[in-house]
C-alpha cells in the first residue's frame, strides 16, 4: 500500500515542478514575476494556469486517497482489491495529470476524475466493508 501512496506524492512533485518551471518560462519570455507575488493583475499564460489548477486539484480530492490507504493500513485491512484499487487510483491520476497538462480536453479530464473519485468511494466502502 505503501507503493501506491508514495506514488501519489511523486506524482505531486513532478506537476509541482512542471508548474514551477512553467512560471519561469513565463516569466522569462516576459511575464511580469510579481503576479506570483500576491496573484493580482494580469493572468499568466494558459500553459501556467493550467499547471497550478492542476497542482491545486493535486492536494484537494488525493486527501480521501490518502486518508483510506493510511487507514486500510493502521486497521490492517490491506488486501489485493485495496491495493488494486489504490494502484488503479493512482494510474488514473497519472492520466488525468497528463490531459491536463497537455491538450487539456474537457471531456477526457471529466472522465477520468469522475471515475478516479469512484475508485476512492469504492475504497472507503471496502474499508467500512471490512472493519464494520
């Protein structure tokens, strides 16, 4: 389980990093650097706002992933459908970095959260399964 969770972490680090150079790349072909300053004025280009949303998201619907794996493992309730789960959670979230970052297609992104969000109920009921 541990694989998994570890991971989402890198997975975290990586979008961090592309966001980081992103802005830099910005800045460099002359955005002004204050922005990230304090976030007021003119909006950095799209390629920049779509790494930081996406490094947002990256710390908001994750936590429910990180809070089932870390519970499946203090209850020790780590099972093969679990740590499927969990794996197939964070292959998902690979797809959904990936359209994100690149084409950015409505459509595609929509559906893979979707169903990454599913993977997580379908863990927490798994988890209540075992230990009620």
């Amino acid at each position: 389980m541990l694989i998994p969770l570890f991971a989402q972490v890198l997975l975290t680090l990586f979008v961090g990093t592309i966001a980081r150079l992103r802005r830099d790349r910005a800045v460099k072909d002359g955005f002004n650097w204050r922005y990230f300053k304090t976030f007021e004025g003119e909006k950095p280009p799209r390629y920049v706002l779509q790494a930081d949303q996406h490094l947002v998201n990256l710390f908001e619907s994750p936590l429910f992933f990180f809070v089932a794996g870390i519970l499946a493992i203090s209850l020790n309730t780590v099972d093969q459908l679990i740590l499927f789960m969990a794996i197939l959670y964070v292959f998902l979230r690979c797809i959904h970095a990936h359209v994100s970052l690149t084409n950015n297609r409505l459509l595609w992104r929509a559906r893979v959260f979707i169903i990454s969000c599913l993977i997580i109920l379908m863990m927490w009921l798994w988890l209540l399964y075992l230990n009620i």
